[in-house]
C-alpha cells in the first residue's frame, strides 16, 4: 500500500472513533443536565398570577399550592405589570425580576416568569417525581453524514414564533443557513436566545416528528457562522422541555423550518 493511502486509511479509521466518543460525552452531559439541581426534569408546576394577592404555600387554600414546605408560605403580588413578595415572617416586600429572581422555600425554587402580557410562577422541586422517573434517553444511531457544513447566508428577519401557549412573538433571525441532503435544497432559519447568544438556536420539524422523534419537533444549537459556513450537527438534536414536564412554555417551529425529510439523526422521543 502506498503510504500516502496508508497514511489517508490511518487518519479516517482516527476519525471515527473521535466523533462517536464526542457524542458520547455530548449524550452524556446532555443527560446530566436534565438531572441537575434546577434542571428541566425538577420543573413541577407553573401557576399563572391574576392582579393583586396570590398566596401560596401547603395549604390547600392557597392559590399556589406547595409540595413541601410551611402552610402558608407568603405572597406574590401582581400589580401593573410588576411582581412582587412577601414572604412569612418578614415584613419587608421585594420586587422580583422575571426570568432571573428566585424564591426559595426549602427545597423548592418559584421563579417569576414573563411570557408575552403574561406572568405566572415557575416551580423547581428536586425531589420531584419526573427527576425520580427519568430512566436515560434514546437516540438514532451516530452518524457523520449528519454533520453539515452549511453555507451561511445572512438575512436579518423577524420571525413570528408561535408558543404552546397560543402566543406568537416575533423573534429575530440574523440569516439562514442552506445546505443540500441527497436531492432537497434544505434551508434553516435560526433565532437568537437574546442579542449577545454565542450560539445560533433552530427550532426544527421534520419527517420524524410525530413518529421517532417529539410531535412538535426538536432544537438544535450550532456555533455562530464563521467563513461562511455554519456547522449542522443533527446528531445533537434534542427534545423540547415540553417532552420531559407539561409546565413549560416552548417554543414551535416556524413554517420556514419544517423540512420536508426524516432526519434520522439525534434524539428521539422521551417515553
């Protein structure tokens, strides 16, 4: 054998088993993060606020009703549009700000979320009984076909989201990325999570859903563009929350991200 073909064999055989130890450590802290201490399989409940009073503790009274913790634990105030506390005991009512603030009562976490003129109460309980449940993921099988390099196309556009919830929020995409899967000119519109994201966030439907893969679709993460080109690696393709607690509020794929192919890549839906 020549050893230019040599030395090319010896490098593809390398190749190989890196790739499938990346996305083995990948699968692995994917896992662990879903476990982890405020971890999306801790999320147990999700109570939307009206104005004024909204008391919460064990007590089966309460408007937020506790799995743990002191019969009447304190109360959230709405009011113009603002979030408040009080918790039991303390005389002095702080001002909560939503999707950063949280409350702890115990072991549990009640966080302030906003969604759209909504406000409600997110809670994160440890012990809670899909932490205790979960019993790992499934995936299709790894495969470097399914790492594309993309050719990035930039584009700014506002794109409407629609939620679980029925609410649609424009959310800005900086281009797309377009690439080509046997005879399909394929095209992916990612949004940014705020505007300082270091990854760009798609939000995908395909052939699978509903089928292998989560009904609604799936996300996936890429590095920002550089030279051009963006890397798609479906094997990191992963369930939305919604597929681990009734009580979050994902996000759906736009119309312009429902490709139509199986990709046969990532994770598949949790049982």
């Amino acid at each position: 054998m020549k050893p230019l073909v040599w030395l090319g064999l010896a490098a593809a055989l390398a190749a190989a088993p890196a790739f499938d130890e990346e996305i083995a450590q990948w699968r692995h802290a994917r896992a662990a993060a879903l476990q982890a201490e405020g971890g999306w399989l801790t999320v147990a409940g999700l109570f939307w606020l009206h104005d004024g009073a909204n008391t919460f503790g064990t007590l089966p009274a309460s408007e937020i009703v506790l799995p743990d913790g002191p019969a009447q634990a304190g109360v959230f105030e709405l009011r113009d549009g603002k979030v408040s506390v009080t918790i039991d005991g303390e005389s002095a009512r702080r001002e909560l700000k939503p999707d950063s603030d949280v409350v702890k009562i115990g072991r549990l976490s009640l966080l302030p979320i906003r969604r759209g003129d909504r406000l409600g109460i997110r809670l994160k309980d440890p012990e809670s009984a899909a932490r205790k449940a979960f019993h790992g993921l499934e995936y299709f099988a790894p495969s470097e076909a399914w790492r594309i390099s993309a050719r990035w196309v930039p584009e700014p556009r506002e794109i409407p989201i629609l939620n679980v919830l029925g609410q649609t929020e424009p959310s800005h995409s900086p281009g797309y990325a377009a690439f080509r899967v046997g005879d399909k000119d394929l095209r992916l519109y990612p949004i940014l999570d705020d505007p300082d994201a270091q990854e760009l966030f798609y939000i995908f439907r395909d052939q699978t859903s509903g089928h292998e893969t989560y009904p609604a679709g799936r996300f996936l993460y890429s590095p920002l563009p550089k030279g051009g080109q963006v890397v798609l690696d479906f094997n990191k393709a992963v369930n939305p929350p919604c597929a681990f607690t009734a009580y979050a509020t994902c996000p759906l794929p736009p119309v312009e991200n429902r490709l139509p192919l199986r990709i046969e890549a990532g994770e598949k839906k949790y049982h």
